[in-house]
C-alpha cells in the first residue's frame, strides 16, 4: 500500500515537472460593462517588443498560451468597440499563470467628462448651490450614453445630490470634508492622468470602498494605470474654453521595476455663448511607480491644476428678456475697454499622495494609501463699504422696480408705476450696446469712487478662500479564503483642517480698506466696537485694522473635521447565484474654531484682564461666541448593505441591492453662521438613507442593456443657506432641519445592432423617476449683524403666535384650503429624460447621432416663501390664492435636444496614430432650456394694501445654444 | 495659392468667433487701472451730453414753481456747489447743490451719495424733463410724481443711473462754500417767502440758539401696517414735551431702551381728532384691542391684539426720527435727525438742555409746512458749537 501511495505521488511530481516546461499565460477576456466574455478578442504575445504568439478569444471570452518558457511578458488585447489593453506578466517555475478576467473598456468616443464640462454657476451669495454629478460611463451602457449627453442639463442620477456619489483617488474617499461635494475640480485637465478608474453603480459594492447608495467612483492615479506612449491633443470648444492642449508620456512598468507618467495640459480661453467666462488654468501630473518584487509595489503622485476661470451668475428672465440673451453674465464689464470678471475661482491645490500596493499571492493583495491635499482655493468678489450696490442687474436698476406687476400684469398693491423711469431702465437694457457701463460692471465707476476718497477704498475685489489641509489615510484589501468566497475590507481616517478667510485682493485703485463690518453699522453706528471685524485689534490699537492687498479681514475661522471608519465585505458565490453583504462602521466629528473676534459676538473675557478691558471698554459679553472652539459635533456612523447576483446563461444577469446608511451631515449644514459664529443646529440628527435597487442585465453579441427600477428615502437631513439680503443689508442664514426625501424610478439603457446596416448600432437611455420631498422641516433664520433669531409669525393650536423655530408647512406639498395638494419635487435635475440614437462604427470611424428629450425639472425653493408668515402676507388671513401664489414651485418646460458625435482615427506606419473626435451638440439651437436657478430668499412686503407678500422674481441658469467641441489627437 | 487659401480661411473662421478678442482679454494679463474722469466744464462737455443752452440760477429756477408741480422743459441748465453729504447718515438719497442765489435739494434716489459727490465739487444740472416740486412747502428736484394710486408726493427719485448720468454732471472739486449766518429776520424772511424762501436748501449758521424743551416724533407701533393719518391707531405722538430724550435720535436700539425705561409709557396714541391719551383705553402701556366699539379699528393689528402698544413698538422697533424744538429769538427751530444717523444717540450738551447755555450750529435749512426746520450735515461736535 505504500509503495503504491509513494508511486502515485512520484507520478504527481513526475507529470508536475513535465507540465512545468509548458508554462503559459491563460484568462478571459471581458467587457467591463456587465462584465460577460468578449468574443473574438485579438490577443498578441510579446516579449521583449517581439511578437512571439497571437490568438483569439472563444466565444466565452476564454484563452490560453501554452509552452512558454519562464519569463515576463506581455499581453496585448483589442477588439472592436474596446480601447486596446496592455499587461504585463511573468511566466515563473513553468507555471500557467491565471490572468482571470482581462477587462476590456469600451470605446467613449467623446471626450472626458470632467470638472471642466460643467459651467461654474456663481451662487455664493444666493443660500443654494449647484455642484453636478459626472456619471463615469465607460463601464455601463446606462452611464455610458446618459453620462455624456445628459451632463448639459446637469443631470443628476436618480435624482440624488451630488455629495452622495463617492469619489475616491488610489483607494482614498475624496468627497469634500466640509461639503461632501466630489472633489472633481481637483485633477480637472488632467484626463490621461485618471482615465483609469473603476466604477459602481447606486448601492453596488466597490473593492476599492464601501461605497455610498449612488456609485462610487475609485480613480486609480499612479504611473502605472496610465495608458504607455506619447500623447498629444488639442482641443477647442465652444462652450467654456477656446483651447486646450495637454501631453502625456508614460512608460509602462518597465523591466527595472519602474514606471514613470507625465502630465500637463493647459486650458485657456474663452467661449461664445458666456461673456465674462474664461479659463487661464494649467495642470501638471508627475508619477513613478517602483516594483519591488513580486508582491510589493509603491506609487509616488504628486499633482496639482493651478488656475483661474470665471464664474457665471445667474439674472432673472426679465434680465435676459431685455438683453435678448439667456446667457448674459452679469458678472463682468469692461475695465479700460477691457473685459474683467468680479468672481474668479482661483485655485492651487495640490495633491500628493503615497500607495503601496502588497500582493503576496494570487488570494490576497491590500493597498495602503497616504494622501494630503494642501495649497489655496479663493473665489474673488466685489466687497464694497457705505457705497451703491455695484451689480448692473440689481432689482432697483430694472424696469420692475419702476413699474410693478404680477403674473405681467400691472398691479398697483406693488406701489411702483413711473413710465419715465421704466421708459428709461427699459431702452437701456434693450440698447445694451450703448450702454455697457449700465448692463455690465462699470469698474471705471468703481476705480473713480475711490479715486474721490483721498486713499480708503469704497469698492474692493476680495478673495474668500477656503484653504484645506487635508490628511487621509486609507487601507483596503483582498481576500479569497476559499475558491467561492471573497473578502473585501478596509479603514480609513481623515484629519482636516480648512481655513475660511476673505482678503483684500484688489483695492481698485485706492490706498486701503479698513476693516470694519458695514453690515453692522445700520445698527450698531453709535457702538464703535460692535462694528469691528477683529475686535482684539481694534482695542490692542485703538482703531480697526487698515487693510492693504493681501491682508486678511471680514472672517477667519477653521472648520475641523475627523474621521475614521472601517468597513468589510463578503461575497461568496453558489453556482449561478452569489451573495455579498457587508457593513460600514465610523465616527466624525468637528468644530468651528474663530481665529478672529467679532464685537458683535465677542464671547465671554479669556481671563481677568481681558475682563477689566471689556468693561472698561463697554464691551458686553455675549452667550455666542465668533472667538475659539464651538462645541463639538459628534456622530457615530454606519450602514450595511446586501447584494444579490443571479447570472443566467451566461450573458443575463438579475442582481439587486438593498442598503441602510446613517451618515453625519456636513459642516456647512450645521454652522447657523460660521462667519460670524459658534452656533449650530439644534438637535442634530444624522441622514438616513434607505436605498434599494433591483436590476437585469444582458450583454452578448453587441448588444447591451440594463434595466433597473429603484427605492430610495433619505430621512433627517439638515441644510444651511447664506444669502445675501440687501433688505437686512446682511447675510440671512436660514437653517433647515428634518427634510425628508423620497427617491424611486426606473432606469434603462441599451445598445443593439440593427441588423439592416452592417456597424449601425440603436441605443439609448431611459431615467424616470420622482424625487419628492416628504416632510415639511422647520426653519430658524438668523442675521449676521444680530444675535436675535428671527420670530415669524406661526400658526399654532392656540392660533397666532411668535415663534423661532418656524414649520415650514408647504415644503413637501401645496395643501390649499380646500383640500387640494399639490407636490414639490427635489429640484434642478430632470425627472424625465430620455435619450434615442444610432451609432455607427467602422474602421476606425464612429458616428453617433442622439436625440433628447427633458422633462419635469424643477426650481430650487426657498423655505421662506414656505410659511405661514410669507403664505399671510401682514393682514395674518391666508387665502388660496396666496397660498397657490406663494408656494408654487416652478417646473421648468420640457427640451427637446439634437447632438452628434463624429470621430476617426489613422493609423500611420503602425506606429503612430492620428485621429480627431467633433462634437456638436444642441444642434437646434434650443436655447431656452433652463439648466438650473434659484428663488431669492426674500419677500416684497411694502405693499400698498399691508395685506399680502409678493416674490421677487427667480433666477436661472440656461444652457448653451449649438456648441461644439473639436479634439484633434495624436499617440505614439 | 492653396496655402494663402487655407489661411484666409483660418483667419476668417477665428475672427468669426464671437467676441474672440474680447475673451482672451482676462487671459492675457489684468487691465491696467482705470482712469480718472475728465471733470466737467463750460467747455469741455462729455460725449454725448446736452450742449449747454442757458443758465438759471437757483433762485431763477426755484421762481417757475407755481403750486403745482412743473415739469422744466428745454435746455435748461442750474450749477452749484455740493454742500451736504450723507456720510453721518443723517441726509438719504438726496444731495444739496448751492449757488450764489440760493440752495436746492436734489433728489438723488441713491444711497451714499457722498462717495460719488464730494463737498464743494461744482454739479451741472440739466433740468430738461426734471420735475420742480414741493414736500411740505419744501422745494425740490426730481422726477415726475410715480403714477400710482397712493402717491402723495410731487417729484419722485432721480434714481435710474442713466437719468442722473444725462442730467447730473460732475464738475471739478473745489473748496467748499462756507455756510452763511443767518439771523431770526431773515429766517422770518424766509418762512413768509414760502417756497422762493432764500434760505431753503442752503448751508447756514444761526447762532444763539436756546433749547425749547420740547421734541417731535411720529412713531408707527407696527410700521408694516398702515400707518397713514386714516389709521391713528397706528400712530403714536412724541410731542410737548421732550419725553426723557436726550439724544438727538433714537436709534432702534435707543429706541428700545426708551420704551425699556418707561419714559414713553403715557405716549398718545392717534391722530388729529382721534387721539387716546392716558385717560383713553388705548394708550402706549394699554391693550391695543380692548373689543369696545371706540378702538375696533384697531383690529388691524391682528395677531398681536393681545399686547400692549408698548410689546407693539418694541416688537416692531426700528429707528426714528426726532425734531428737537430751539429757539431763535420767538421763532421755532426744529433740528430734525434721523435715528440712522450715525450720531443718533448722542446725548446733546447738559447745559444747552437745561438752557444755562446756546448753540451756534451749522447744517441745511429746509421748510416743512410753514415752520423752518434744520438738518445737521455733520456730526454734532462739528456742527454744533455749545457755549
């Protein structure tokens, strides 16, 4: 019995030696989008630059090299439709080395979605703010269509926010600590650089994260990722900037162990549809990665996109009635003759960021990833002290102000009828030609203000800077214990700390500024020390600070953010079904810190002599405090999720996700005023987040769909909104609490031949869903120069009473008296769209041709207008006229869209290739289809009757007429 | 030929472009400071302005008003020197210019007026289409009166940018006019004159004046509410006496502090023929709405029924206006302050209260129907010499 078991074992060995002088390299090769076989695949063995063997993949995907000798190599894969992919591999001890699955990336035909694609709409003064979600396409028919052609109404994924969609960089979530907003301006330009990223969708489990309920993102970034050779392009568009022009060098891993990657580009320029926007923006990317052996591997990035670009404000529809023009800006005008924007973002923040990869065997490999954010972000502004209001589109300066109606019918409760001054306001805006020192920013008015001062500035430019510094730390891994199971986890930290502070960035002419808040002079004029910005300064010296270009003023204060978590998966696979759940556990917390004390909340005296100071100075103590360390907001985080695959016949799978997600709310929705103080939110509450989704999938044959219908609420959410109110003459901070949404639709995307004409694909998409709210939460509203929280009138069970904390009763729904309800929607994106086209490919050439259709977007409310107070009007009855008049939410009308893509590529000498991809879109020239808006947060309450409020009049955003963009490219 | 082609057609396919030159501009480096405006003369008119026709002076002007308001046509032209300024916050949305002849209130409809108009800088009016009228016997140029049903005043703003811009010219700055003594004969003068009084709208001196112990003050408990003469119950009457106020305004913070202290708690409420003085039901500590027949109309304050007129005013609280009585000799000067202005809450000189000691001071004499009035431009340690 022996002898016959050491028999058998030195016949093991003998048939394991003899396979060893056989080594290969087998795998399958797959789309990434739904992940089935790719057919017909090319693959080309190569070693050492020479061509040593070809094949093609079987009709799974499947492949196999066989007989080769122990050493590295590499791989080339193509195949119709798919971006070539290279890998590199090593043959060792005669082994067959098992690549498993070689995903292959279709081709995007357009260029990438970036930052860059998004108009930057100015809405720092207007409490909203409007931050689009990139659907990252490649890898999903869905995404792959609505991602490119839905990003020009801003299109937002089952209509969620855009701080809900996770973006991660090497393994790091990157989501703004302060906002949670994606960071995605920060590697804007860089294109080559983070072309390689995996990507999820809604509650679908990532390896690199654990990912949110509306995808998550995971940019791969080191040297190693980007695609080998000399690349070059240029690019002109026509929409927000004239050129780009950007180079990229990678080596690949090379045989030392090293690779190297290069970035740059530069985007400059103007466009012909937004005076006023520009962009003088450069971005650089440097990268190595150094192989240590066969397990470990250390990534060095460093990058940054060190720029300026203009910002684009929104005016009211009688603003561009009156110019003839959707797209006036009216953030610039013309200084000397030249042009100059008031509100640029200017920005340098670079990245760096360390990785070690270590992957000891085939079943375990983990990411270890050091990143720190650092550098500048400041956005420019008019500041002005004790002088007119410099906008050219302010309300007192249009013909509304000097003839009023509603509905654009006269109506004299409105108090404003003067022909000569409506006559006047209207030719002017009509003939802005004539009069550009009147329709746009008259800066030689501005300069020669101050010129009349003798030295102190009445108009400035600031620059509020929000400067991170911002350490994270993440840790994944990888583990298959068994063949049908695997392993995923991870922990992550954050330290962040990130300055908010305005400066003096230009005095326009003038000698200094002083440092005092003009805002708090209404009120405060016979306190001098109520006035004062930095209240330390003004009693170490007697007088406020003098401010010249580059000082610091008005506010300084961090907020400090930390954060840490873990997280961990398992996916175990039982023949055609498997199942993956996990969990996420954290905890945040943060605090605003004051840098600079404010008379008006000076706090309580640091200690004795501060106290003898402050009485002997008049100072009166107060409760809040704009100076030190506020309370610490803490929250302890979780979520699990739980995802169901069921793959059917090999090219159909049915797979669904259920999810739960307690998050803490963001900073800037807790602070009242954290310009001017501690104070927050009562009672905080983290967002709840209940998100399921059920999907089928089929991909084979070049033909790819997806459908999916979707279930999401998101409970207790909180929200700050900072607008500036020339009535109050200050920011008013409305605070809201206890918003409550509901998410649920249906999502189709799909592409097929069409059999007629041979490369002639149909595809499109489909996205209905709707995004309501489902509560009606509570407001409390405060001014910056006052401690006193607003009372609005409220209807309680005792009738009329004063109140703080004021319901904000028509949020959810317009109920009037009789009984009828009207819903409000989630709002800006669009709750129908729905895209239809055809797509050619052959050799080397693509045409696409889309048609779009919009519908059901809806306006930005503000909550005033939500109350019983606004709904009233000063007599306290309410009618169901005031209520339908008050509390309409506005739907935008529907848009029908026509775009083209045209591309082609030239292969020269084998070596090089040439190639060029236009993109036209909105080739009807529709050019009324609103992209976004807010309502002012204010009420015209000097009404001739004192018995009713009327609105001021929204302002929107439009999207751009025919536009285009022009890529010319070449690679070697 | 193929070469010239191609790039003619680049060049034209690039200045096609809209506004191509125009978007480079911030790109290409910041535009250079602004330069200074070029004042106005006789002689060196700006482009696109009226040329000069005729000159009037103030006075000249002033003498076409006849009781209703005139709307001046043709080329017609006043020039004068700014003398107020709204810097203290005490003069809003309007400007006095003066000339040898006289002073004028110019309507102005903007704020901060004094960054734009210095002291002393000479301003070319053209008067085409601008309207002369009157406040409360008071002359002034504006516009024609807004068009809408509660319209109660002559002239409207001058505040559309483009009608200032073709109507209000800047002059050179030069020194500014010194203000004239006027003594109580020629402020008689004045009032009997009425409208074409010398001294409305002009930079003056009177000395020796002596408290009169006695302020003015017309405060609205809900100012969101109507507060007309029809609706007296949202009036409430500071006068015959200075009701503890001691500072030259009241600031809303001041204001409140007043009420705080009990000093206005017997304050009438009403107007003209309807008034509720301590003896009525409806006085500043009592209920605003007692449900007999006499104070029904003040249901109009609604919700807030339930409290006093005194919770009324402090809930509602802004800044106020304060007319403290001097005299000159027998006639009555009102010095009238806004509780914006910045000196609101100064506490005016002991001795000058308790009438042991006089003041010369300096502002803009104005008229309101038939009794002079005065507004101080400056602060009170400037413009108000106590001894």
């Amino acid at each position: 019995m022996a002898k016959r078991i050491l028999l058998t074992i030195a016949a093991m060995f003998s048939a394991a030696l003899l396979f060893a002088q056989t080594g290969g390299v087998k795998g399958t090769v797959i789309n990434r989008n739904g992940r089935q076989g790719v057919e017909k695949a090319k693959l080309v063995l190569l070693k050492d630059a020479a061509t040593i063997g070809t094949t093609v993949s079987d009709k799974d995907g499947e492949f196999v090299f066989r007989g080769l000798p122990d050493g590295m190599y590499s791989l080339v894969v193509t195949a119709p439709d798919f971006l070539e992919t290279q890998i590199d591999f090593a043959v060792v001890d005669g082994l067959v080395k098992n690549l498993f699955n070689v995903g292959l990336t279709s081709i995007q035909h357009v260029t990438d979605l970036d930052d860059d694609s998004f108009a930057a709409f100015d809405m720092d003064d207007s409490g909203f703010n409007d931050n689009p979600t990139i659907l990252f396409g490649s890898n999903d028919v869905f995404n792959n269509i609505a991602g490119y052609n839905f990003s020009s109404v801003r299109f937002r994924a089952r209509g969620y926010a855009s701080e809900s969609q996770e973006v991660y960089l090497a393994g790091v979530k990157l989501n703004d600590a302060i906002t949670g907003y994606g960071p995605f301006s920060l590697w804007s330009g860089l294109n080559e650089a983070t072309r390689s990223k995996d990507t999820v969708n809604g509650a679908e489990f990532a390896d690199f994260g654990f990912g949110g309920y509306n995808g998550a993102t995971n940019i791969f970034g080191t040297a190693s990722q980007m695609r080998k050779g000399l690349r070059g392009s240029v690019l002109t568009n026509s929409t927000l900037y004239r050129l780009r022009l950007m180079g990229s060098y990678a080596t690949g891993m090379q045989d030392n162990g090293w690779a190297f990657a290069v970035n740059v580009s530069a985007r400059l320029g103007g466009n012909d549809w937004i005076d006023g926007v520009y962009y003088k923006s450069l971005a650089y990317y440097l990268a190595a990665d150094k192989v240590f052996d066969d397990a470990n591997m250390l990534s060095f990035v460093f990058f940054a996109t060190p720029g300026e670009r203009g910002a684009q404000n929104a005016s009211t529809q009688e603003v561009y009635d009156l110019m003839g023009d959707n797209m006036y800006n009216s953030n610039w005008g013309y200084q000397g003759g030249k042009v100059r924007n008031a509100r640029v973002r200017k920005t340098n923040e670079p990245i760096a960021f360390v990785k070690w990869e270590y992957k000891p065997s085939e079943e375990f490999e983990s990411n270890l990833t050091l990143l720190y954010r650092f550098g500048k972000n400041g956005y420019t502004a008019l500041d002005w002290y004790d002088a007119q209001d410099p906008r050219p589109d302010y309300y007192r300066n249009l013909p509304s102000y000097f003839y009023g109606t509603v509905g654009g019918v006269y109506n004299d409760d409105l108090n404003r009828n003067n022909p000569m001054k409506y006559g006047w306001s209207q030719w002017v805006w009509q003939h802005s030609g004539q009069y550009p020192e009147l329709t746009h920013i008259n800066w030689d008015r501005l300069y020669n203000v101050n010129y009349l001062q003798g030295g102190r500035s009445k108009y400035i430019q600031e620059q509020r800077h929000v400067d991170q510094s911002d350490l994270n730390m993440a840790y994944s891994f990888k583990y298959r214990p068994l063949a049908n199971v695997d392993v995923a986890g991870g922990l992550s930290a954050r330290i962040n700390n990130t300055e908010y502070y305005k400066k003096v960035a230009d005095l326009l002419g003038g000698e200094y500024f002083v440092d005092v808040d003009n805002f708090a002079e209404r009120e405060f004029a016979a306190t001098p020390y109520k006035l004062q910005n930095d209240l330390d300064y003004y009693l170490a010296n007697g007088q406020a600070r003098t401010l010249h270009e580059g000082d610091k003023y008005g506010y300084d204060y961090m907020a400090k953010v930390r954060s840490f978590g873990g997280w961990v998966t398992g996916t175990t696979v039982l023949g055609k079904l498997s199942i993956a759940a996990g969990g996420r556990l954290g905890y945040e917390s943060f605090w605003r810190e004051g840098l600079m004390r404010k008379g008006l909340f000076p706090g309580q005296p640091e200690n004795d002599a501060m106290a003898a100071q402050w009485i002997n100075e008049g100072i009166e103590p107060t409760a809040e405090t704009s100076y030190g360390k506020s309370n610490v907001a803490k929250f302890i985080t979780y979520a699990g999720k739980l995802n169901l695959n069921y793959v059917i016949g090999g090219n159909r799978r049915m797979y669904a996700n259920v999810g739960y997600f307690s998050d803490a709310p963001k900073f800037n929705q807790v602070f009242l005023s954290p310009r001017t103080r501690n104070s927050m939110v009562q009672d905080l509450k983290t967002v709840k987040t209940f998100s399921s989704d059920v999907n089928w999938q089929y991909s084979a044959q070049g033909i790819n769909v997806r459908a999916t219908a979707y279930y999401t609420t998101i409970k207790d959410q909180s929200k700050v909104m900072s607008a500036f109110d020339d009535l109050q003459n200050a920011f008013s901070n409305f605070a809201l609490s206890g918003i409550n949404q509901r998410h649920m639709g249906v999502e189709l995307g799909f592409k097929f031949p069409t059999y007629i004409i041979p490369d002639l694909s149909l595809q499109g998409v489909v996205a209905y869903g709707q995004y309501v709210y489902t509560s009606n939460p509570v407001m409390t509203q405060t001014v910056d120069n006052n401690a006193e929280i607003i009372q609005y009138p409220i209807i309680s069970p005792d009738g009329w009473t004063n109140s703080t904390v004021v319901p904000v009763r028509y949020w959810a729904q317009t109920n009037l008296m009789d009984g009828t309800k009207k819903q409000h929607y989630v709002p800006t994106t669009p709750q129908t769209a729905i895209s239809l086209g055809l797509a050619w490919n052959h050799n080397y050439w693509f045409i696409d041709g889309d048609v779009e259709y919009f519908d059901r977007a809806y306006l930005d409310m503000n909550p005033l207008y939500r109350t019983d107070y606004a709904v009233a009007g000063l007599d306290n009855a309410i009618t169901n006229e005031e209520i339908e008049y008050m509390t309409e939410q506005e739907r935008f009308a529907p848009a029908v869209l026509f775009n083209i893509s045209v591309g082609k590529s030239w292969f020269i000498q084998r070596k090089y290739q040439l190639g060029f991809s236009f993109n036209g879109k909105n080739l009807l020239n529709n050019r009324s289809v609103k992209t976004g808006g807010y309502e002012q947060t204010r009420l015209v309450d000097n009404t001739v009757s004192k018995e009713r409020f009327y609105r001021f009049d929204p302002k929107y955003f439009y999207m751009a007429g025919t536009n285009y963009m022009l890529n010319i490219y070449f690679r070697f | 030929m193929k070469k010239i082609i191609v790039i003619l057609a680049a060049a034209a396919a690039l200045v096609s472009c809209r506004s191509l030159i125009e978007e480079w501009q911030p790109v290409l480096g910041d535009p250079k400071p602004s330069a200074q405006y070029v004042p106005y003369t006789d002689s060196n008119l700006p482009p696109n302005s009226p040329a000069i026709g005729s000159y009037k002076t103030i006075k000249e002007l002033k003498t076409l008003y006849k009781g209703t308001p005139l709307s001046v046509s043709g080329n017609v032209w006043i020039k004068g020197k700014v003398i107020s300024s709204d810097v203290t916050g005490n003069i809003y949305r309007e400007v006095y210019i003066q000339d040898e002849t006289g002073g004028i209130d110019l309507k102005l409809g903007k704020s901060s007026l004094y960054s734009e108009y210095a002291l002393g800088q000479t301003l070319y009016v053209y008067c085409d289409d601008l309207t002369l009228g009157a406040y409360n016997g008071m002359p002034q140029l504006g516009l024609a009166a807004d068009e809408t049903s509660s319209n109660e005043y002559e002239t409207s703003y001058i505040d559309l940018q483009t009608i200032i811009d073709q109507h209000v010219f800047k002059g050179e700055v030069g020194t500014p006019i010194a203000p004239e003594v006027v003594d109580e004969a020629k402020v008689k003068a004045a009032i009997s004159a009425g409208f074409t009084g010398e001294l409305w709208g002009k930079l003056v001196t009177i000395k020796g004046l002596k408290y009169g112990n006695q302020i003015f003050a017309l405060v609205y408990p809900n100012p969101n509410l109507p507060h007309k003469s029809a609706n007296p119950e949202n009036r409430v009457f500071l006068s015959e006496s200075t009701w503890g106020i001691k500072t030259w305004s009241l600031s809303k913070a001041k204001y409140i502090e007043m009420l705080d202290s009990g000093a206005l708690d017997q304050a009438e409420v009403g107007s003209g023929a309807t008034r509720y003085g301590p003896g009525s039901v409806c006085f500043v500590v009592r209920k605003a709405l007692t449900g007999t027949a006499q104070e029904s109309r003040i249901e109009a304050f609604g919700m807030d029924a339930d409290l006093t007129y005194k919770e009324v005013m402090k809930k509602y609280a802004t800044a106020n206006y304060v007319s403290h009585y001097f005299k000159l000799g027998s006639t009555d000067i009102q010095v009238r302050t806004s509780g914006y202005a910045k000196f609101a809450d100064q506490v005016l000189d002991a001795g000058l209260l308790s009438g042991g000691k006089s003041a010369d001071i300096t502002g803009i004499m104005t008229i309101y129907s038939g009794a002079a009035q005065f507004t101080l431009v400056d602060a009170p340690e400037t413009s108000v010499k106590v001894y």
